[in-house]
C-alpha cells in the first residue's frame, strides 16, 4: 500500500483543498484574455471566463461569481465535475505552457464570493419540476429567480439526483447541494422527496395542476452485459455501491456487509461512476482493479477522476473484457479476454477480442458500471414521444410532444452535469417563453 | 414521516402495521408493494400492502426485516414510506382463477382476491407455509374466495404436505385458466416448476427493491432472456418466462 493509499483509507472528506488568495491571484495573473478565447468555446456554458479570471485577479471575487452565475448555477458542482481537459481548459491558449486552472479559479470564486440576495417578483403561475439532479435544479432556480410558483418532485428520501446517489463525497461534497437546496428554499422552492411521478401522481394529473411540466429525471436505469455468472451474489451496479454509501450511508452502520469489506473489487466499466466506484472502494479499505475493454486513453471517465484514482493506487486492466464470472452462489472470479486496438473499415477504433488470451481475476465483489438508460415511468402513461432507451425527444426549445410539458438534461441525452445544467437554464427560458405567451392570448381574447 | 396508527403481530415474525399514508391510499393498486425506512441510515425494504383505508395503508413486515418493528408502537414515525411499487395488476378476463401465496404472498393475493371478486370471476385461494404459526388472514381470504385450500407442511393447519404436492390432485380435479403465484422466491419457483405445461401461471415477485425507480438494479430479473426491473416493468411476469434458479441464486429462498 503506498503512502496515498494508505492515507485516503478511510477518508471520504474531499482531500484536494481549494486555491488560496495569493495562489489564485498568481493563476488568474497568467491568463492572456484572448481575442477569441478557447476557453469560452470549449465551456458548454459559454461562462465569459477570461472577463471573471480578470476580477479575481483584481481581487474583487464577488463580481467573479456575478458573472459565472449569469451562466451557470452549479459552480461548486461543475468547478469539480466537468471534464476540464476536454471542455475549457483543454482549449486553452497554447502559448502558454499549461492551461490556466479554470476550474480551480471557479472554485475559488464561488467559496470566496459573498452570494447575492434576490427577491423574486412573484408570478402567479405553477410550474412543476420533475428531478432534483443538475437539470431539474438549475430550472427551478431559474423559474424561481423568474418569479415562477416551483415545485421540485423527487423520488427518493434525498434530493440532487446524480450529485449525491452517484458522485462521492470526497468529489463533490454533499453539504454544497444541502446548502444549494436551503438556497433554492429561500427563492420558495418547494421540495417534495419521495414523490415517485408516474405512480405517486400521474403526468396527465400533474399537468392539470401546473401551468408547465419540465422532466428531468436523468438516466438512471443500469445496464448489463448479459453474460453468464452476472446474477451471481456479489455482484452489484456503480448505481448500488454509491447509492448505498452516499445516500443509505450504509457503510457507517454495517460495516461488516460484504459489499463494503471485500478484499478485492473488480470495477467493470470506464465512465466516471467506476473510477467513483474503485476510488470508494480504495477508501473502504479493498484493492480495487478497473477492466475497461477499451484502451487507457479511451477512459470516458474525466482526467482529474483518473489520474486522482492512479494516485490511490486503482487498478487498470485495460483492453480487457469480461467474459463470464464463476462461482456457486456468490462471485468467486470473473474470466476476462484480453483485446486488441484496430481500425475498422471507417478509420474508428475499435477492440477485438484476441483468441485463447483468456484469464481469471479472483475478486469478492465486482460493480458493473456499464452506462445507464433513461427510465420509462413518467412518460409512459403520457402521451409523450421517446425512443427504446427511454429518452425523450423534444423540439429545439426543449418541448415534448405534450404541449406545456418540457423536458431536459440526461433523460434527453445529455451526458455530463453541465450539459444537464445548460438544458435546465435553457428549459427555464422556453417555458418562461410559453407561459407568457399564453398569457398574451389570454388577454388577447379578452380584449 | 408516516405516523404508525396500529401495529400487531398477526403470526410468527409478522407484523401488521397500519400506517398514516393518505397519497399512497389513494393510489396504490393489486400487485403494487411500498418501500419503508424507519429511520434514517437504514436500507429501505419493500413490502407487501394488504388493507387499503382512506387515510391509511396496512403493511405486512415479515422475517428477519421484522426485527426492526419490535420496537415500534402506536404513534411512533417511520421515517419514510415511498409507493407505489411497480405497476398496479390488471383483472385478465378469465372463467376462473386460482390465487397461490405462502406467507409473504398473503397480502398481494388477498387484494388481488379482492378485485377478481369485484370482477365476479370466481376464486379458488391457496395457501401453504410450513406450519400454523406462520398463517394469518385465513377467515380475511376465506370471504373473498370460492373455495380456500390450506396446507401445512407439519399438518398443523388444513391438509400436511406441501403445496406443490396438493396441487397435483387439485389440478387434476379442477381445471383452472389462470394461476397467481406470490410468495418467497423458492415458493414461486417450484409453484411455477408445477404449473408449466398445465395452465397459465403469473408471479408477483418483490426481488429486493431498495429504491422506488430501479436505479440500484437491486430489482432485477430475467425474463425470457432479457433483464427486467421489477420496479418498473413488474412485479408481474409470466411466471413460466422467468428464470427461478437465477432469481432464487440471487436473491436466496427467502427473503430474509
């Protein structure tokens, strides 16, 4: 166990600390305010970055985060989340000889900012929210900072969606969406948890008494591989493991559970939710090995999640895949298949199995993280158009094929959580759109 | 918070709990389950609902998950209850149906008697467990159904043996359409290993649901070769379409 190993054991607090004056003054120094900033292109926000770079390196924070909340609501989340290299900082100037820490800056700005108070001139129509992850958040502030009467639905005990069921505490810590619900609150959010829609109430019942529907209930379904073995014990979804630990808490009362004491974990999957995974089960105290059947730099999941699990001491068995896992009644190993790169006839890269390159991985627990597909309860007793995998289509100002009733964020195929937030914020423009146009007519009519 | 109206033991590690759910009462159908958690930082476990009042929901905690009822009395909190679980069972248009449980199954067939009735297709009931001690609701099922068959494995109540063995001379002296199963998981399995062949079987199965949405996947099953979530395309499949030695590998006998 190396020295990082041994010192994140245990520790489900966020370890990286935030920028301090001096640092932040010193990063935000280098920026170059670029004619054309990359930064703003790659940002799927379009956050004015090199304008808020330029206030804290002025000192005044608080102007910062006016300008990052014109285009963003959740930057304690995105500062931590976004896959940084591929978005803002990976277009970056290339005179300089690394990238600003963008993201560190945002951070910075959002702890050190002294937040506004707003004061909603009330509207009198309802709007209902269907989701608490970033999508359904960012709408219901935005509805609610527009005047709106919002009511955010979620189905389970704790709201945030995917922001506390699947991201860790020691990424994003949950206190920041506790403190981001209290603030939604105060604009006269109000909540409901454990509000299955689709069984609880109906869509048609809740459309009868709410001017505009917005669903954002994610993509929450977990897939699989279909192979032989994986209905074996101990073998459970990246959905489970972190349901269980973030929102159960389950670890903290029944530690000897086998799910949160094993040996060896073997995480199967790419994305961020199996880094989260073996990084958690690093910090349960098991050696965690992640088999991924693509190659190192195909990992979905973002450069900071990856390299912060390489330093944990995560496991990476790449160009690997499953092949069926053994054992009685629980998972004892799983047979994997050792692949190749090639390109196919269109020049993309795909693996291939190569032949008799098969070996076994003892493990006690292994966590599929196979992707997720949009779940069908809400729309499917309404008439609303979606595909086999659940997810809803709508038009270009994010409206289904139901009138009044919108709908973003990963349900709609958004796949990281500032694209869900970017749907949210722009969901609130079109039904703010809608409802006052319906007002016009109405007073047409009347005149 | 649901605030417990009454709780009584009605068998050996059951628990009947009435519980103040005026949302869930006004929606919850046949086949339908809720998930509870007494307190925070507790796993939520799904349930069984048998009486649905105005105000209220009667729900059965059986088991080893009984234990966490012990302590409960009128007036005490649960921290959470969370349903309807799964879709509501639909009536099939049938000459006659025969409704199958052990003691986890009582409740889910009790309402699913009730509504065949409403529906005047006659009932024949079925039960079985090992002994007396573990049976509840005969006189409830007794009303609602046609005909009821009770059986014991220690002949403690109704005929000795177990159900697979009486539906052997209850098939061949009654020609039913359709069988519901619902019960532990290796109850479902040899009901349904019974069944093949001899008439159409459903199951209403409660594969662990932890979450209301079949977001941990802990709903799984397989049914004719493709995963399905019992909390949203379930609980009732075809019971001869569902694969039993996987869902009992999985889940265990019972559902303790």
């Amino acid at each position: 166990m190396n020295n990082l190993e041994s010192k994140r054991k245990g520790i489900f607090e966020e370890a990286e600390r935030s920028l301090s004056r001096e640092e932040a003054a010193k990063e935000a120094s280098r920026c170059l305010k670029c004619q054309n900033p990359g930064c703003v292109a790659g940002c799927p926000a379009s956050i004015d970055i090199p304008n808020f770079i330029n206030c804290i390196s002025c000192g005044n924070e608080s102007s910062a985060l006016k300008i990052i909340n014109k285009s963003s609501n959740l930057p304690f989340a995105c500062s931590r989340l976004c896959p940084r290299e591929r978005m803002c900082e990976g277009k970056c100037s290339e005179v300089l000889e690394k990238p600003i820490g963008i993201a560190g800056l945002e951070r910075y700005a959002y702890e050190n900012a002294q937040p506004e108070k707003i004061h909603p001139k009330k509207k009198p129509k309802k709007v209902a929210v269907i989701g608490s992850g970033p999508a359904g958040l960012s709408c219901a502030e935005d509805l609610a900072v527009m005047g709106y009467d919002v009511t955010l639905f979620e189905a389970l005990h704790s709201a945030g969606g995917i922001l506390r069921c699947c991201i860790p505490n020691f990424r994003l810590p949950h206190r920041l969406v506790d403190d981001y619900l209290i603030y939604l609150a105060s604009l006269g959010v109000k909540l409901i948890n454990n509000a299955v829609i689709g069984r609880l109430i109906t869509l048609p019942e809740l459309k009868k008494k709410y001017s505009a529907v917005f669903i954002a209930t994610g993509s929450t379904l977990p897939t699989y591989m279909n192979i032989e073995g994986e209905h074996l014990q101990n073998i459970i979804t990246a959905n489970e493991f972190l349901y269980r630990i973030n929102v159960i808490e389950q670890h903290l009362f029944d530690s000897k559970n086998e799910l949160f004491s094993p040996k060896r974990v073997v995480v199967v999957g790419g994305n961020d939710s199996a880094i989260d995974a073996a990084r958690m089960a690093v910090r349960l105290g098991s050696s965690a090995t992640i088999i991924f059947q693509k190659s190192f730099n195909e990992l979905e999941a973002s450069y900071d999640n990856v390299s912060r699990a390489r330093e944990e001491g995560v496991k990476f068995l790449m160009l690997s895949l499953p092949k069926r896992y053994t054992g009685a009644s629980k998972m004892e190993c799983v047979e994997v298949i050792q692949m190749k790169s090639e390109e196919d006839e269109l020049g993309n890269s795909v693996s291939v199995e190569i032949a008799d390159s098969e070996f076994m991985e003892q493990a006690e627990l292994a966590i599929l993280s196979l992707g997720t597909t949009a779940s069908p309860i809400v729309v499917s007793q309404a008439n609303i158009n979606h595909n086999l995998r659940g997810n809803i289509f709508v038009d270009e100002n994010l409206m289904t094929s139901a009138e009044g009733i919108f709908s973003g964020g990963a349900v709609t195929g958004a796949s990281t959580v500032v694209e869900s937030m970017c749907l949210g914020k722009k969901a609130a423009i079109s039904i703010d759109r809608y409802l006052s146009e319906q007002k016009k007519e109405v007073e047409l009519k009347n005149d | 918070m649901s605030r417990v109206l009454k709780k009584q033991k009605i068998a050996e590690n059951t628990f009947l709990i009435d519980v103040e759910a005026p949302e869930i009462a006004k929606k919850i159908g046949p086949g339908q389950f809720v998930i509870i958690r007494t307190k925070p930082r507790t796993e939520g476990i799904c349930v069984p609902v048998g009486m649905v009042k105005r105000n209220s929901i009667t729900i059965v905690v059986k088991g080893e998950k009984s234990k966490m009822m012990l302590n409960y009395k009128k007036n005490d909190h649960l921290n959470d209850v969370v349903g309807p679980i799964g879709n509501r069972a639909n009536v099939e248009e049938v000459e006659n149906v025969c409704l199958i449980a052990d003691s986890y199954g009582i409740p889910v067939i009790y309402n699913l008697a009730k509504m065949y009735k409403e529906n005047k297709i006659p009932i024949a009931i079925v039960i079985g467990e090992k002994s007396k001690r573990f049976l509840y609701w005969e006189d409830k099922l007794k009303d609602l159904a046609d005909k009821i068959y009770v059986f014991t494995e220690d002949g403690s109540r109704g005929e000795k043996g177990t159900v697979p063995f009486h539906l052997r001379n209850l098939f061949y002296e009654h020609i039913f359409e359709l069988a519901i199963v619902s019960g532990s998981p290796a109850f479902m399995h040899e009901v349904s290993n019974f069944t093949r062949q001899r008439v159409k079987t459903k199951a209403i199965v409660n594969p662990l649901m932890i979450d209301p949405i079949g977001l941990s996947g802990t709903c799984r099953i397989r049914v004719d070769e493709k995963i399905k979530f019992a909390a949203i395309e379930g609980p009732e499949f075809n019971a001869h379409s569902i694969d039993f030695e996987e869902f009992v590998a999985r889940v265990g006998k019972g559902y303790e």
